[in-house]
C-alpha cells in the first residue's frame, strides 16, 4: 500500500513540476522525471511494466531521428505509445515520457537514450529490442574513447531474449559478435554516392583480432564494406539492404533488398545518413510484422522537427536547422548541402557548454574541405560561445577569410544579430549547430515565423 501511495504522488509531483515549467514557457523534458524519481526511485520499472513491449535506441548519431520516425511508423499499428520524442534521452526524459503522456495501459514503449545512460535504464527496462544506429567518438570529455562507450552498451544487454537491430556498416556491430542474442543487420551497399580511397579516421583496426581494418567504400565517416586480413572478420550478411539511392534536392528515392524482394522508398529528409536511420526503422517495422505499404507509405508522409534538417519557411525564404555534435556527424552536414545548386549562407554556431562537450577541439577532425564541394556559398557565419574557434577551422580549410562572418555570443542566447545578418543576403540559409545553439536559434527563427504569417 505505501508504495502504491509513493508511485501515486511522485506521479502527481512529477506532473505538477510539468505544468508549472510549462506555464514559464520551458520545456519540461527532463526535471519532471528527477523530481518523481526522487520521491520513487523505482517509479521508471513500475511504468514500464504498463508497456506490452519496449524499444531502445542508442548509438552516437542518428537516435533522435530514428525515435521520431519508428514513432510516425508504428503509430498506424500500435494505438498507444509511451516515447521520449524531444530528444531528452537521460533516465529523468524516459521517466518524463511517463509522466506527459499517463495512461494505464501502453501498446509500445520506444525511447531513445543515451549511450552512457544505458546502464541506469536496463536495470528498469528490459527490451524487447535495442536498435544502435552507430559509435563514434564524442564528446571525449564524457565518456573517453569510443571503446568504452561501447563496453558500457555491450555490458548493459543482459537478456539473451532481447533481439539487436544493428548497422552491418558500422565495425563497431562486431563487438556484440559474442552475445548470443538474436540479431538483425541493416546496410547501405555500394552506390554512386560511395566513396573509395577515403581516409578512415575512427574504428581503423579490427574489434576482433586487432588488426588493421581494410575498406571496399565508405558511405560516411567510417561507415562502409569492410574486412580484416588478418582473421577474416567482414561486414555480417545483411537481412535489410539498401541497393540503390537517387538524392533530390531535399528527398531521396532508394531501393531496399528484403524478404526476397526489392522494395522501394522515399525519405523526405535531407542527409544520406539519414538513410541509415530509415533502414533501422524498416528493419524494426517488419520485424514487428507491418507490411511493406504500411510503411513505405508512413515514411514517406514523415516530417521532421526539433532542428534535425528541419525547414522553417519565412515568407519567400527558408532555413534549415541542422544539428550536429561531433566530427563524423558535421562532416556529413556539409556534405548534405552539396545537393542544392543556389546560391546560399550557411551559419555554424558552436557552444561549449556542458551539453555541447567542454571541448570543443573535435572540429578540427571534421572534414571542413567538404564546403568547397558545396555550390555558390555566399557566406560562412560563425556564431556562440566559441565562434573565432570555429572561423579559425574555417580559415585553416582555406575558405576566404572575407567570406568569413563571426558573432561571437556573450552566452548561447546571444544569436540575434547574427540571424538576422543571415536572413539578409539569400532565399535559402543553412543553420548548423550544437545542442545548446539549436534550441536558441529555432525559438528566434519561429517568433520571425509567427511574425510573418500574423501579420
């Protein structure tokens, strides 16, 4: 009975903390869920135990949009779902998702949750399913290497029934060679846009034997056909392949390889990334028996928000908010662009706050050249906290420096002017940032928006 009454009060502790936060305009994604828990430390394995089955999604890029889009999908086939939507994918947003969204009874649990916060959510969830998008480094100042993020993954799966929805792409998917749990493997192969004779910088020796890692192509960062000559060790067959790719300016057409059958797609995100993220959620989908026209159809109706290649139209111009965090992930972001042929700014705004990583030297592992590849970029804008570190990389890849804008930001709300000088010179205007730089730029831009369309 007394615990009864404590699930029931830190529940209503929990909302209460949600409306009030609310009211003074914030979010309320993750302080909710600390304050129940406070009150019921095992108030996250009571909730779930209302989920007829759960999902985690973890990995280093990708887990937002992957969450976001397997929601859109299963929301046509399950009629209640508890999820962490927002991106606040630390044990209080999971306990959060609980708290919003109150009912007795859910069809699917599916949260996102970060790579470190593994751990703290298995001892409460058991999965059904784990989908890990991918592992680079990020954020060292966390977590250190990239090998200990994934022991901490790796350690967390200790139910041999949970079945693993892995990127057959991404070498990292070896080290999980030695569970015995079932497992299911995605793929991108080979196509126009594949690059060969690329320098791999992450996951460059074998999770088996140590051994240098040889590479057919790379589809991005270090994500690609593999093998080791050493003790043989290769991409593991894959049961959802993609065959063919045709990129639009903002959509891609493709062709996956499943069941026996080709089956064709189209994402109305921007990114070849992207793709990976769309083969996961066609993995997990059919595995949980929807059909091809159920989610051909899902996926292709899906539109994204929250700053993931986001656009945001104002009046006869439009923005598209990208977020990126880490070199592979910026590197991609600017190989995206190359896709538009008029003329553009773009605007990279970098923070060193606690959520964006202390550190901020991992720029200088992103792949800068890739903007020469990008068409009739008018200007590059370098804006936050850390803005003369970002025009300092952009100098050293020999982008001319009176090209180069820098609003430097006395704190992460600081973007006004900056924007605004943006806006002015094009129709069309990318906006990549950081996790604190994003929310901030977006909340400008949307007021702009409300601006526009009221008047």
């Amino acid at each position: 009975m007394k615990g009864d009454l404590n699930t029931k009060f830190s529940m209503y502790a929990g909302k209460f903390t949600y409306k009030i936060l609310k009211m003074s305009g914030k979010k309320g994604t993750a302080l909710p869920g600390k304050v129940s828990m406070k009150i019921e430390p095992n108030l996250l394995s009571k909730m779930v135990n209302k989920c007829d089955r759960t999902i985690i999604i973890t990995g280093t890029n990708g887990k937002t949009t992957t969450n976001n889009l397997l929601n859109h999908v299963l929301n046509s086939y399950y009629e209640n779902i508890a999820s962490n939507l927002n991106g606040s994918n630390l044990i209080t947003g999971v306990v959060t998702s609980f708290i919003i969204n109150k009912k007795n009874h859910y069809d699917c649990g599916i949260f996102e949750v970060d790579e470190g916060t593994v751990p703290k959510v298995t001892k409460y969830i058991n999965p059904n399913y784990i989908v890990i998008t991918n592992f680079f480094r990020d954020q060292l100042d966390r977590f250190g290497e990239v090998e200990n993020t994934i022991k901490m993954v790796h350690d967390s799966i200790t139910n041999p029934q949970t079945v693993l929805i892995l990127n057959a792409d991404d070498p990292s998917c070896l080290y999980f060679n030695d569970l015995p749990n079932p497992k299911v493997y995605y793929s991108h192969g080979e196509t126009k846009n594949s690059k060969k004779d690329v320098e791999v910088l992450e996951s460059v020796f074998c999770p088996i034997c140590g051994d240098r890692l040889e590479y057919d192509f790379i589809n991005y960062g270090n994500i690609g056909q593999y093998h080791c000559n050493n003790c043989g060790a290769s991409n593991p067959f894959s049961d959802y392949k993609l065959i063919s790719v045709s990129p639009h300016d903002g959509y891609y057409d493709f062709t996956i390889g499943y069941c026996n059958e080709q089956k064709s797609f189209r994402l109305n995100v921007m990114g070849l990334y992207n793709l990976y993220n769309c083969l996961a959620v066609i993995a997990l989908s059919s595995e949980l028996g929807l059909k091809y026209e159920t989610i051909r159809s899902r996926i292709q109706s899906f539109e994204y928000k929250l700053g993931r290649m986001e656009t945001i139209k104002l009046g006869d111009k439009e923005v598209v908010l990208v977020l990126s965090k880490n070199p592979i992930g910026l590197s991609e972001v600017f190989s995206a662009f190359r896709i538009n042929p008029s003329e553009k700014s773009i605007m990279f705004i970098l923070n060193d706050y606690a959520a964006d990583g202390k550190d901020v030297s991992w720029i200088w592992d992103a792949n800068f050249d890739e903007i020469k590849n990008i068409p009739k970029v008018k200007n590059f804008y370098c804006a936050g906290t850390r803005a003369e570190d970002a025009a300092l990389r952009l100098k050293y890849a020999n982008f001319p420096t009176n090209r180069i804008k820098i609003y430097p930001g006395k704190d992460r709300f600081d973007l006004k002017s900056g924007i605004d000088q943006l806006l002015s010179e094009n129709n069309r205007s990318y906006i990549v940032g950081t996790f604190t730089g994003m929310p901030e730029a977006r909340k400008i831009l949307y007021r702009k928006h409300a601006q526009i369309y009221e008047n």
